[in-house]
C-alpha cells in the first residue's frame, strides 16, 4: 500500500469511528422521525452549574420526579389531541407550582428581597404572543402571559398594570408570601454578602415546548429572574424572539440562562432564523447559537427546541441543565447533568 493510500484508508476508519460512537447516537437522540402525526414535548428547568457531587441524592429524586410527572401530563394532553399551547401551558403551571424551580413559588429574590417574576408564551400557528413582566402576586405567571395573548391587545404587559389586568381575568391572586421558599432566600442572602450578581444559584427558569398532532408549535418559558437582579430589570424569558419563540415554519424554543446575553442574540428568533432562511437543522442552528456565538461571548445557559418536523434539540453550554423528552412514538428520558445522553 502506497503512503498515501493508508493515510487515506486511516482517515477513513477514524471518520467512520468518530461517526459511529459520537455523532451518529447524537443525531437519533436529538432527531427522531416517526411516521405520521406526532407529538413532541420538551421541558427545562434551568441551567447552570449543576454538579453530582453537589446535590443532595434526596434532591436529585425530587427534580427528577417533578419533571417526569410534567411530561406525562403534557403529554396525557397532546395524545388526547390537545393542542400544544394547552400542554406548555399546563407543564409550566406545574412547575411554577414546584418550590424547586425558580419560577411561580421558589422564584429568586432580587436586591431588594422581593419576588419579580417574568412569563412569556408563544403560539406557532399564527405568532400571536403574550408576556408579563416584574408581576408579584399572580399565583401562575404564565396563565397571565396566555391572557395577555387572548384576551388583550397587546403582546406584553408589565408589574402593576399585568396584575390588574391578571385581576380581571379572575387569574388566582396570592400574597408575596406565597412564593417565599427558604433555600431562595438562603441563595439571596449569600449573593447579598458577597453583593456579586453572578452567583452560581441564579438559574432554575422553566420552559416547554411542543409539537402537537395538528403539526402546530408553542412555547412558553417563566422566571423569577436572577438572583439578586437589580429592581425592575427584565431578563429575556419574557422576551418574544429572546426567551420564547414559535413559528410553525421553523420551530419552537424556550431558553434558560444569562438573560442579558439571549436578549442580545435574539436566540429564539436566531435559531428559527438560521433554520427558515439559512437552511440548518435544528441542531446545527442550536450549537451554533449555543455553544459557539453564546459560548464565545461567555453567555451561559442554554434551549429546548423542536422543530415542526419533530427533530429536537436540548443543547447547554453549562455543566448542567435540568430538562426532559417525551414523544408519540414512547420515546422519553429525565436528564440532569451534562454527561447524560
Ligand atoms: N434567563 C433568566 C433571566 O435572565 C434566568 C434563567 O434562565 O435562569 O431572567
């Protein structure tokens, strides 16, 4: 064999290898394709420095037991033929519901020891859209955004004027009180001692995303925001194109991280961009927004996404993201960590 040929014949072996052992299970995990109608749904909840040495096993049973309970009521919905804004919404409610994420009860505190929590949803079908922002006394956030989306004018509403309105829309009121939780103010206290912003306790947003029967797309994302934020600042949750975005012409995405970064990329709206008129699949159009453009600029965090086709992607560029699948055709998996497939 000539020099030249067992370079060749090498290099081939080693792309097949690399092929067969890294990229090829990626792909099935990320983009399965089943035949006919489908429904996909995804979920987070949050992203960060999330370590197995770190969490407490008792922990670790408790996040995973929430988020499998929101898939299989999402997905009880979607095989009924509900719609997927009627599954982000009610995955959100129960997670806002859960004293572990930071959204609804056990949102973050901010410098000044209040709760200011932003929602957002997003219906593929037609782009309509609903947000509120800096709102403290609606039980579910999210359920005022999908107001805002189907009962009123415009697309985003913030603090006292989001809660009046929530107020007419009978939504369930509750007193700041209600969303205190020990380990949040516990978090608060210690980023007040060190007053630095960039605690590592500043994630736990939640979000969903959907692909439903009718091959229609939604998103919804909540948060209680960062940790120790400055009054009055918004993050990108409730940002259409940020934090949430659908379009039933690329995909739908919810987002968790460094808010301020995602709102400077336009992340939602980017991937879907690189999608419709760049041509990627979801996935390139993900790492590339994530683990390239986010990565390099130091933006942490990371998506879900799906794209009308029902390829999906869940790409973080932090050592953890809470998230989890589940699909018509059986396929589901609760992962935590960033070296579980
Ligand atoms: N993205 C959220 C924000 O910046 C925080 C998070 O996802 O943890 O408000």
């Amino acid at each position: 064999m000539k020099p030249s040929q067992s370079i060749f014949s090498f290099t081939l072996i080693t792309v097949t290898l690399i092929f067969f052992t890294t990229l090829l299970p990626a792909c099935l995990l990320e983009e399965p394709k089943e035949e006919g109608a489908q429904f996909v749904l995804l979920i987070h909840g949050g992203a960060g420095t999330i370590l197995k040495e770190n969490m407490k096993p008792e922990m670790e049973i408790k996040y995973r037991a929430k988020l499998t309970e929101a898939l299989e009521a999402g997905a009880e919905i979607l095989s009924n033929h509900g719609s997927s804004l009627d599954a982000v919404t009610h995955v959100i409610t129960i997670l806002e519901d859960s004293p572990l994420f930071n959204a609804g009860k056990g949102a973050v505190f901010t410098a000044e020891g209040v709760n200011e929590m932003d929602a957002s949803i997003m219906d593929g079908r037609d782009l309509n859209a609903g947000a509120v922002t800096g709102v403290r006394n609606i039980k579910n956030p999210i359920l005022a955004a999908r107001a805002v989306m189907e009962e009123s004018d415009h697309v985003m509403l913030f603090g006292r004027g989001a809660e009046a309105f929530a107020e007419t829309q009978k939504l369930t009121m509750v007193e700041p009180s209600y969303f205190y939780t020990e380990s949040r103010w516990k978090s608060y206290e210690r980023a007040k001692e060190r007053a630095q912003k960039n605690s590592d306790e500043k994630h736990g947003t939640v979000g969903a995303v959907a692909l439903d029967l009718d091959g229609n797309l939604a998103a919804a994302t909540s948060t209680g925001g960062m940790t120790y934020k400055m009054k009055g600042r918004i993050g990108d949750s409730p940002v259409i194109g940020a934090g949430t975005y659908a379009d039933n012409e690329s995909c739908a995405v919810s987002a968790t991280g460094h808010g301020e970064y995602f709102i400077r990329n336009v992340v939602g709206h980017e991937i879907a961009s690189l999608m419709k008129y760049g041509g990627s699949s979801i996935k390139e159009a993900a790492n590339y927004v994530i683990l390239k453009k986010l990565k390099d600029q130091g933006g942490d965090g990371g998506i879900i996404a799906v794209d009308n086709q029902g390829r999906f992607s869940m790409t973080f560029n932090t050592k953890g993201m809470y998230r989890g699948y589940i699909t018509s055709g059986g396929q589901t998996g609760v992962m935590i960590y960033d070296d579980e497939p």
